[in-house]
C-alpha cells in the first residue's frame, strides 16, 4: 500500500529517466462518507483520483453506535436492532446512489456496523487500500474533545497516505461539487499547478519527500519545500541552524529529479502549522504533503501540526505515514 511505484532497471529501462522509479500507483481508493456536506466535499477529489490513475473507488459507510444515538436522542422506544436496520438501509440507498451515479469508475460498496476506524482499516487490509479521502469539518479545542473526529482517527492509524479536504478550501484548489440531482457524473479532471512539501526532518519526513518530488514530475508541478524554524532567538548571532537547515531542503530533491521547474527552498520563522498554513494560501497551493508519525508516537502538544493544517488549510492536505 504505497503511492510510489519502483520498477527495477532492466537493460530496456535503464537509461530511461529517473521519474519513471517514482512512478505515481493508485490502484484503490476508499472513500468515507458520513453523507454530510463536508463528505459531499471530499468526493469530486476521490473521483478525480480515480479517473486520473484508473482506480477502483471503495465508498463506505460506518453505521456507528453513536451516531444512531444522534438520530435517536436515546434507545428507551426501540431495539438497537431495529435500528441498525433502518440505518443500515438507508446508509446502503445513499452508498448505492453516490456509486451509482460515477461514470467509467470501478467502484465497491460497504456498508458496516460498529467503530469507525475498526471497520475501515479492515477494508483497507482487505483491498490493499493505497489512499484513503476524507472530508473534515475542522473542529480543534473543547468542541473536538467532545465530539471526537473519525478524520483524525484516520490520520493517526491509517497505514497508507490519507487526503483530507477541510472547510476552508477556497480558490483554484476547490474543485466543484457533484451534482446531486443527475443521474451520471463525469469525474472533474485533477489539477496540480502548486504542491507545497513541509519537512520537519524527522525520519519520516525525509522518506515522504520521494512521494512530493514525484507528485510534482507526475503533475508538471511547481514544487516547494518549506521548513519552520519555531525555536529562532539569537538566530542573527548563530546562522549555522539556518545554513544547516536550507542545505537539508536541498537534500530533499534529487539533482536528477524530472521536475519542469526548479524547487524553490523556503525557511520560514514561527508557528509551524501557521507558517505552512500561511504559505499554502500566498502561493495558492493545490495540494499540501506532510509527514505524519505514528499512533503510538507520544507528544506534549496538545494538537498536532498535522491537525491543525489540515483543519486550517484553503487546499487538500495529503499525509503520508511510512
């Protein structure tokens, strides 16, 4: 489960460019739905996944215990299984619908019962899942200790890249919603003009910079590479953390990387996610890439940079553990 594909020289191969190793693989897309304008959000970019690298979309559905509750404001009148199965037959009509409705895309359908992130990590297993999409409504504070966030439970646990499409995309990045009322959809084609690439140099960081490189050559992108700096007093007295710092951004792309436009090199100064954040939107980016670390990878900070890019940012976030 990986979106790079490495094929091995063969003596036909092997003065062929280097872009051809990093050749972009997405065979299985799953898409999650809740069926809620935020999900509606998130689908033209699965589709437009799809189209563009001939997947298989897999539309699922989790029937939660609590979301039932939602629906019921409580159990006193009613059996938990009458209710799963009123729930479980209108979630099969919408899931059946969305599919239904998607023109020249193989699609699977699923429709399940219990905990969210339980029930999709056994399709992604179970398709060889090579990215999950996902809309978020970007809750951060108080409001998000209460009512969870399955996109976060998802970017913590899932063990291939995850795109997430939050509330604020705006501009060129926002791709068009799917006409509900029609009866077949032709898949919106996929744009990338702009990829914005930020590194904290921590190991993983340095295994997804392949992913971003190759995003740009698939897509004949403008790639950029940014790192913030949060801890910078004294830095006028002490340069070396800023010449170390730009020789590793150069480190990230390969001398022979395909790219049609030279990478540009950035070092920005404060709060991570506000500097990433803030960049995306002057450069009008398509799409952010980060490195996310793993569910057991403990932290004194409350919310993670991941999190609050992609709660905040005005374009998909693509995350990708290794």
């Amino acid at each position: 489960m990986a979106l790079l594909e490495s094929k091995p020289d063969t003596p036909e191969t092997a003065n062929l460019a280097v872009a051809a190793k990093r050749a972009i693989s997405v065979k299985n897309i799953l898409y999650a739905t809740d069926f809620s304008p935020t999900s509606e959000a998130a689908l033209p970019y699965a589709t437009a996944i799809a189209h563009k690298f001939g997947s298989t979309l897999h539309v699922a559905h989790i029937v939660s215990d609590t979301s039932l509750l939602l629906m019921t404001g409580g159990v006193d009148y009613v059996t938990f299984g009458t209710l799963y199965e009123d729930a479980h037959s209108i979630a099969k009509e919408k899931v059946e619908a969305v599919a239904s409705r998607l023109t020249g895309i193989p699609t699977r359908r699923y429709v399940r019962h219990g905990k969210v992130w339980t029930n999709l990590s056994s399709i992604v297993a179970e398709n060889a899942i090579d990215l999950i999409v996902v809309g978020t409504h970007g809750r951060t504070g108080f409001g998000k200790m209460v009512v969870g966030s399955v996109a976060e439970d998802i970017l913590r646990h899932a063990p291939c890249p995850v795109l997430t499409v939050g509330p604020k995309i705006s501009g060129r990045a926002k791709l068009s919603p799917l006409d509900s009322h029609r009866a077949s959809l032709a898949p919106v084609e996929l744009e990338l003009h702009q990829i914005l690439y930020a590194a904290d140099f921590t190991p993983s960081s340095f295994q997804v910079a392949p992913v971003a490189v190759a995003l740009a050559e698939q897509f004949e992108a403008r790639l950029t590479v940014i790192h913030v700096l949060e801890n910078y007093l004294n830095l006028d007295s002490h340069p070396g953390p800023i010449e170390e710092a730009v020789g590793r951004l150069q480190g990230l792309v390969p001398k022979d990387a395909a790219l049609p436009y030279a990478p540009e090199i950035m070092l920005d100064f404060g709060s991570a996610w506000h500097c990433i954040v803030n960049k995306a939107a002057e450069l009008d980016a398509d799409l952010i890439v980060l490195g996310s670390q793993s569910a057991d990878h403990t932290t004194h900070v409350p919310w993670s940079t991941v999190h609050q890019v992609v709660a905040h940012a005005n374009c998909p976030v693509l995350t990708v553990r290794t």
